[in-house]
C-alpha cells in the first residue's frame, strides 16, 4: 500500500549566532543524536531527517521552501535547543504548507545540580527557546502537535509516531484519485457531500465513472488469471461447502475473482486509492462486488458502499496510518443493538458483503449466500467475528459550512452466542462510556451510519489528523456526557461560523 519508510519528517533545531561557534557546535551534535535516535525508534516508522541548525531569517525561509517543494517530506519536527528569536521564524512558517510537529524537549534529562552554571543554562534552555517559537505558530495560527517530555521516552517516541502516521495520511491524500462506479444510492442524505470542497480541504479528487466502463474490463479478465486468485482464495480462506470446487456456488466465487482482477486493474492504471459502489447500479454486472471489495480494502484501498466516497477516503487515510500496526481497518455500518440491561446493551456493526478481513480475528471463510437486495446473483463473501479490545469508530460528515469528523471509542466484544445464521462479516462492541450516552453523542453530533472501523488506530490520530487538515473533531468517549457534547456543538457553530467568514 504505501512504505512509510522512504517518507521523510525533518528535525529543525533552532538557536541563533548570538551563542558563537562552540555553542552551535554542540547544538548541532545534540540535535543530530536525537534525531538519529528518533530515526532508528521502532516507534516512529518514517525516515527522520537531521536538517541544520536555524541561525537566521534566511536559513529558516529557505529550509521552509525546501520543505514544501521536497516530494519525500511530509512535515517538520521543530525544537528550539537554544533560544530562537521568533520573528526570523515568520516568512518560513508563513510559507510552509507542510504539517508541524513542536517538540519540547532538552537535551540532557537531569539536571547537574552540584555543577549548574551560566554555560550549561545558555546551552540548554528549551524551557525558555520553546516558549518563544511557541508563541510566533500561535500569533500565526498555526495548527501544530507539541510533544512535551525527554526526548528518550517512550511516551514522546510514540506520540511523535502517532503524528508522523497522521502526517503520512494526509500526504497520501494530496492528490488521491478515488473513483465512484455509479452514484451513491437513492434519496439518501449521508453519502452524499461536496466535493469540489472536498478537494479544496482534503486535496482529495472525486469523480464518477459509468459501471459499464468497469464491466469491460471485468468481461476480458482471463481465466489464468482468475486461476491464480482462487490460488490465493485456497492459501487464506476456509471455504463453505457450497463454495468449494464443484459445489453450487463454486462459480460465483470465480466470478467474484473476475471482479477483483478487473477492478484492480482499472484502479492501478489509473492511479485510484479508493473506490465506492453501490448495489442499485450494478448494469452489466452479476453479482455486487462483495468478496472483491473485500480483498482490495485488504490490500490497502479504500471503500466506501453505496456511493459513500467520504468514507471511502477515510477508510483509505486510517488503513495508512494503521500501515504496520497491530489490528486492522474496514468499512463498517452501525447496523443493529442488543439492548439486554442485564448482559449490557450493545451495537452490532456489519454490512450487507463489504468487511475487510484484516479485522478477522482468525481465517475468514468464503460463503455464497442470496443478497435479498439489488436484484442480482448470490455473490461469494468473507465471513468472519472480529477481535476483541479497543477499537474505534470514525466518521467524516458535511455540516454544509464545513467538515466535521467524530470519533468514537468502542471496546469489542465475544458475542454471547455463535453468529450461525448470519452470512456476512460483523463487530459486536460496547460503545464509551455506554451505548446509550455513545450513540445519543453520536447522532447529536450527525455521524453517518457508516464509519471507518480500526483495531490499529487510536483518538489521537484521528485528532492529529484533523489539526493538520484543519477540520473540526468530535471526539466520544469514556468521558463524554450528552450535555458538555451539545455545548461544544453549540460553541463550534459560533466558531466555524466567525471563523469562515464569508469564504
């Protein structure tokens, strides 16, 4: 999908001549072992770059330019070792328009109580330089993560992780092509957005094609080809009686092999990282894109059902930043509750076909079974229950006058009894702090039936996310109560409103 390796984040260290030439010297040396440290943590997973220290208005704006022109950087690391005079910052960082990490840190952890004297303080005054470069992104307004603590830690390695993967997301979504076979389905509110906007804020593009333009070239897929996907089918899947070779449905999972091949193909040629359909526009095909859209979410596209090119894009940037990780990601729907006081009320999510299996918690099982819906033949899926633990659900919505995304903590849970007559993929959890405050949170706030489900990614990288995109966050969780919620929905409308003006 995407290797977050040959992504580059640039530390910038800044201080200034007033210290003279041994001062920067060993600025320069600090500031080259945290970086080197920090390029080797198993913690942060892009390429970190030492760049020199920042002396003057000029070093500092030219460093910015090669910033924004570089094609393997996707955002800075700044940390002042010294004190930086803040103004020499302001045509550099007005200029970049890559996201921004402020790291206060120090480069000793201790301090040398016997021996403390005016030279250790001159050399080692983050406490003094990050405040100063701190105030100038505040004057300027800008939307930065600051990571506060030794720079050795765990924590700060794992918090400047969580932003690179973010920043790694939003990189991979400049210029992403997502393309949309058919409309979105019929007189429905959520799927629908707009997408010129959506371009604008996101750089994300959005266009349509005819499902009949996809249909040629799921017709001249070959049956070598279709061969050598059922080759794989065998290695990763168990498969339902029906399904197997010589069974009744043997060959709607052939075709559903066809259907991979042939999307993959128009989406690698034309450069697409996400894709929708929807089962009301399906001319030309037989069966509705399920186990297909399946395995190309697992290969790292992104997918939203019925038309549903926001959560198409979501899903993609969460599978990036998740790249690596434990756990996985997938379109999912908020489909049906168990709302039992005594065994604890909880949400049932799944879809009609479109899970990906990298959620499985264990071999998924290829299974043909009767839609019901959209007039078509039985199309083969994956059917699998997920893993247990934290996960979360996110979703980005148009408010009209702006983007909002909510997410939502959720803890997955065992279901109370095998799932035996349900054909399709699923995710029993427990919504934070319960199901009743969750999804009152969630439908005050307008979330979308869909969402983009992760064992792999956390609040917080969704929250980075947002800060780098610019767009407004809800977060729900064990701390949320319905009353704070429609405040803080109330005080976002006054600021979007103040703050767009009449753009």
């Amino acid at each position: 999908m995407i290797n977050l390796k040959e992504l580059e984040v640039w530390f910038v260290t800044g201080s200034q001549n007033l210290y003279g030439p041994e001062v920067l010297k060993l600025v320069a040396n600090n500031s080259t072992e945290i970086a080197a440290f920090f390029n080797k943590s198993a913690q942060i997973p892009v390429t970190v770059v030492y760049k020199s220290v920042m002396k003057s208005l000029d070093e500092v704006t030219n460093m910015c330019i090669e910033a924004n022109s570089s094609p393997k950087c996707i955002g800075l690391v700044t940390w002042c070792h010294t004190f930086s005079p803040s103004k020499m910052w302001i045509n550099g960082l007005k200029l970049l328009n890559k996201p921004l990490l402020q790291l206060h840190t120090q480069y000793n952890r201790d301090l040398p109580w016997g021996e403390i004297d005016m030279d250790f303080m001159n050399l080692n005054q983050s406490a003094h330089g990050d405040r100063e470069h701190g105030f100038i992104l505040s004057r300027l307004r800008k939307n930065r993560k600051v990571v506060v603590g030794y720079w050795q830690e765990n924590d700060v390695q794992e918090r400047i992780g969580v932003w690179t993967r973010a920043a790694a997301a939003w990189y991979d979504m400049q210029g992403a092509r997502l393309a949309r076979f058919g409309d979105n389905m019929r007189e429905v509110a959520v799927t629908e957005g707009d997408k010129v906007e959506a371009q604008i804020k996101f750089g994300l593009s959005v266009n349509t094609w005819p499902v009949g333009d996809i249909v040629k070239i799921v017709e001249g897929v070959s049956e070598t080809q279709i061969d050598q996907i059922m080759a794989e089918y065998n290695v990763l899947y168990d498969f339902d009686k029906e399904a197997q070779k010589g069974g009744k449905y043997y060959e709607n999972v052939r075709y559903q092999a066809r259907i991979e091949a042939g999307f993959k193909s128009f989406l690698e040629e034309g450069g697409f990282k996400a894709f929708t359909t929807t089962f009301e526009d399906l001319h030309g095909l037989k069966q509705l894109p399920g186990l297909a859209s399946q395995r190309l979410m697992a290969a790292g596209y992104g997918f939203g059902a019925e038309g549903d090119w926001k959560h198409a894009a979501l899903v993609r940037a969460v599978k990036v930043m998740g790249t690596g990780l434990k756990g996985g990601c997938s379109f999912m729907e908020d489909y049906t509750y168990h709302l039992n006081p005594q065994s604890g009320y909880k949400a049932l999510g799944s879809h009609m076909l479109e899970i990906c299996p990298s959620i499985a918690n264990g071999k998924a099982k290829i299974e043909v079974h009767p839609l019901g819906i959209g007039g078509k033949d039985a199309p083969a899926r994956l059917v699998f229950n997920t893993q247990t633990g934290p996960a979360t659900c996110t979703s980005l919505i148009d408010m009209g006058n702006r983007f909002r995304m909510i997410v939502a903590d959720v803890e997955c849970v065992e279901p109370e009894a095998k799932l035996e007559k349900l054909p399709v993929a699923s995710a029993l959890w427990t919504p934070m702090p319960d199901l009743k405050v969750g999804a009152a949170a969630w439908i005050y706030s307008g979330g979308a039936h869909h969402n983009a489900f992760s064992q792999a990614v956390t609040a917080e990288y969704i929250e980075d996310f947002c800060d780098i995109a610019g767009i407004e966050l809800i977060q729900i969780n064990k701390n949320t109560s319905v009353p704070n919620l429609k405040n803080e929905l109330r005080w976002n409308e006054m600021y979007y409103l103040l703050s767009n003006g009449l753009k």
